[in-house]
C-alpha cells in the first residue's frame, strides 16, 4: 500500500485576496477571470492600489490546494515546490505542515522572493489572478523527491508549470518516473491562458497521456480548438485514459474511459469561485485513491467545490471537508 495517496508538484505562491469593483481591473489593465504573470514591479503597483483594502492571505498554488483537499478529507499527501528563504517562505512551509501535507521544503532555501498571487475577485464572484512567480520559476527536477513520489498512489501537476522551461523539465522528470513505479498520473489543463499562449508545452507535459486530466469547458475547447464542446470531448480521449470537464453551474462531464457521466451541479449562491477547480480536483483525486468509481468521486467533487464557492478563500478548513464527507455519505 502506498504511503501517499498523491504526490503533487506545482507552483509555491501566497495567495493574498482582495475584493474589488470591475472598475479597478479598468484603472490596473487587467484581464478578467484569467491568470495573467507579473514582474515585482507590476504587482507592487497593484498592490499600491488596493493598500487600503483588507484581504487574506494563505498558502496557494493550483496544484497545492488540490493536494491539501486531499488532506483535508483524510487522505495523505506530499506536495514538492520552491520557496525562498525569507518570511513569506517560512509561512508557506508552516502553513504546509500544519495542512497535514509532507514537502521537500524542510530543506535548505535559497535566497530570494517567494512567490505570490494577487487574486482579485469581482461581485460576480468570479476570479482574476495576477502572478509573479519569484523563485518559484526556477523550479527544477532538483525539488523532487523520487522516493516519496514512488510510494504514491497518484502523481498530480498542474499546466501552469508550462511557463518555466525547468519547471516543465521538472514535470516532465516527475511523470517519467511515475509511469516507471506503476503510479497513476494526473493533469489539470490549469487556465484558458495557458491553453491559448502554451498548448505545445502542455502537449509535451502531457507526453503519451495521462491517466486522468481536468479541464473547465473553455481550456478543454481551447486546447482542441473547437467552440464545440463534443469536439474537445473527442480530443481529450486522445490525451487522457479519463478526464472531468468542469462546467460550473451546469456540473460536469467525466469520461471514466469506457462511458460519459454527468455530475450533476450542487445548486448555492456563489461568492468566491477561486480555487473551486481545484477543489474539484483534489475531492475527485481522494474518491479515486479510496477506490470509489468516477461518479461517486464526481458527485464528492462537485459537493465539495460547490460548498467552498459559498465562502471566501480557495480551501475548506479540516472540519468543513469533514462536514462535505459526512453530508455526502
């Protein structure tokens, strides 16, 4: 029996969350509702610009919160990123460790910025985010930890790693040796940029396929460049032995590799849609570690996402995921 049930690589950022008007993307010349990177400089003068509002902070990264979901509802995992050796690094660490997850960051850092998000979300509930990825771009094959990743269930990443060449080796190294150890491995497409600016670095993470890939509807199209939605169900088969493809309030679509389900949606007002997509991901990933089927793993997934969208923050505390695990059994 593997010791992890997932073994994830990703960015390391701090997620600092504003609320905010549509008005102030206007003045910042921001995109809605996508990832955008960048410089210190960049993000100083957004945060210049929100100095007076009030927001969260908290450990992040796409792939980390679908790792610590896992935790959350009771499963093990390990989480292999680059922090800096500064405050905001040691609070990412801590944060980490107090998650329940096991990380290679118990090593010696290096000098340098942490990285951090700026995520910005709107009354329509809907998030944008703006990266500057410090020293987390500098990710390598060097911050993996074969041995653990060999005693893992599932190997999970995310697409945003394609921006970085070491980071995209590091990736690319990490499915290399799961495939090697017989460990199943997982994908998220990430965001519609990623898709639009770096489809051939996604392609080449994804090598000869994966075994489960997560995707919303529009980064699925994208990547089959398709505004037909049967188009991108057909193209993921390609890539992927399963995959979900969320939807929002209209649920999702999971092809559990022989036929397609459809999880239904959990109807609630939402307030806050950062990190829903990773929730999804990591409440489908633990359903499937404890061996439960695609649906009953969907049906968790789109309870757990539709639960988190009622509050501010991209995770549920320990107790609210044991709250979803009771409410859904």
């Amino acid at each position: 029996m593997a010791k992890y049930d997932i073994y994830g690589i990703g960015n390391a950022l701090v997620d600092m969350e504003f609320e905010v008007d549509p008005n102030d993307l206007g003045i910042l010349g921001i995109d809605k509702g996508v990832m955008t990177l960048v410089d210190e400089q960049q993000q100083a003068a957004i945060m210049h610009h929100l100095r007076e509002r009030q927001h969260q902070r908290g450990s992040g990264g796409s792939a980390a919160n679908s790792v610590i979901a896992v935790g959350q509802f009771g499963g093990s995992g390990f989480y292999s990123c680059k922090v800096a050796d500064d405050e905001l690094g040691h609070f990412y660490m801590q944060d980490l460790v107090e998650g329940g997850i096991d990380t290679n960051l118990h090593t010696e850092k290096e000098a340098g910025d942490t990285g951090r998000c700026v995520v910005l979300v709107t009354p329509d509930s809907d998030r944008t985010m703006c990266t500057f990825l410090g020293i987390s771009q500098g990710l390598s094959p060097q911050e993996l930890v074969e041995e653990a990743l060999r005693d893992s269930g599932w190997f999970y990443t995310e697409g945003y790693l394609v921006t970085s060449d070491s980071a995209r080796e590091a990736a690319k190294a990490a499915k290399r040796i799961a495939d090697e150890a017989g460990v199943k491995t997982a994908f998220s497409l990430s965001d519609p940029n990623m898709v639009k600016f770096f489809k051939d670095g996604l392609l080449e993470m994804i090598g000869s396929g994966v075994d489960l890939l997560f995707a919303n509807e529009f980064e699925a199209m994208g990547m089959a460049g398709s505004e037909d939605l049967g188009d991108a169900v057909a193209y993921l088969k390609t890539l992927s032995h399963s995959f979900a493809i969320t939807r929002g309030p209209q649920g999702a679509l999971v092809w559990d590799g022989a036929q397609m389900l459809e999880i239904a949606p959990v109807p609630v007002k939402a307030v806050d849609t950062v990190g829903a997509g990773d929730m999804f991901a990591g409440a489908f990933l633990y359903g499937l570690s404890q061996g439960w089927d695609h649906q009953r793993a969907g049906d968790l997934a789109s309870a757990a996402s539709a639960r988190l969208v009622t509050s501010l923050g991209p995770r549920l505390t320990r107790e609210q995921a044991q709250a979803v695990l009771r409410d859904f059994a």
